[in-house]
C-alpha cells in the first residue's frame, strides 16, 4: 500500500507540476502581450494619441458677440455699437510721409497742428508701428480716403 500511495502522489504532484506550468506559461504570454501592445501604443502610436488628447483638450469654439447697447444698472450707456473709421500709418510701408501728409490735407481736414503733432508721434515710434491719423471719420471722409487709397 504504500507504494501504491508514493506514486499516487508522484503522478498527482507531476499532474499539478504540469497545470502550473501550463498556467505559467499562458500567463506569461499573456503579460508580454500585453506589453508588446503597450509599447506599440507609446513608441509607434504616441504622436497619433498626443494629438488626439490636445484635441479633446483644447476646444477652439466661435462664438459671435452679443450685440447692442450696454448699459449699467441705473440705465446710461456704457457701450453702443456705432461704426468708427479710423485712419492708421505704418511709416515703414510709405515712401514719403510729407507727400502723404500734403494729400491727406486736401482730402480730409487736418490741421497744421495736428500733422507737427503727428510728425512728432511718428519720428518718437518704430518704422513698423501703426500711427492713428484720425480717430472718427465720417462717411464722406472714409470714402474720400478709399476713392485716393491707390494714390
């Protein structure tokens, strides 16, 4: 009898011996599965999703502004919403200012004084800095600007 129980025991412990392996062994196949498809995911595909999650992260929606006349809560205005033309220089893009300034004189009225203060504003910037010229044409002016603007 108790060789019989030995080898009982012998072939119960190679049955489990073998199991083990065989569940060892698909585990680790599952687990290097699982990190292959990993490092796939990171190294081949990484760009892929990096812009992907800038995406879902950073949303560009256009939305139009209310419109209208803002007012406080004792009813003044604030804010209307009035068309203003403006005139601007960029002194890098024109070849003669006084040329300009001359033009300018006989289309639109500026003073004498405003154009030396104008001058004066001019030589204080950049060459690429915008100068406003008028704050609020009318309508007639603007369009008597845009008529000469190939001038």
């Amino acid at each position: 009898m108790l060789s019989f129980n030995s080898s009982n025991i012998i072939s119960k412990t190679k049955t489990i011996s073998r199991r083990m392996f065989l569940l060892s062994s698909i585990k680790a196949v599952v687990l290097i599965g699982i990190f292959g498809r990993l490092a796939t995911l990171q190294i081949n595909e990484g760009s892929k999703y990096k812009y992907l999650s800038d995406k879902n992260r950073f949303r560009e929606t256009k939305i139009s502004p209310p419109r209208g006349i803002i007012e406080d809560y004792f009813g003044k205005e604030i804010a209307s919403n009035s068309k203003i033309y403006q005139l601007h220089i960029v002194p890098e893009s024109t070849p003669d200012i006084d040329k300009l300034f001359f033009r300018l004189k006989s289309i639109i009225n500026i003073s004498e004084k405003k154009l030396n203060y104008l001058k004066k504003q001019i030589s204080k910037k950049k060459s690429w800095d915008t100068t406003i010229v008028s704050d609020n044409l009318t309508w007639a002016e603007f369009s008597r600007v845009n008529l000469f603007l190939h001038d």
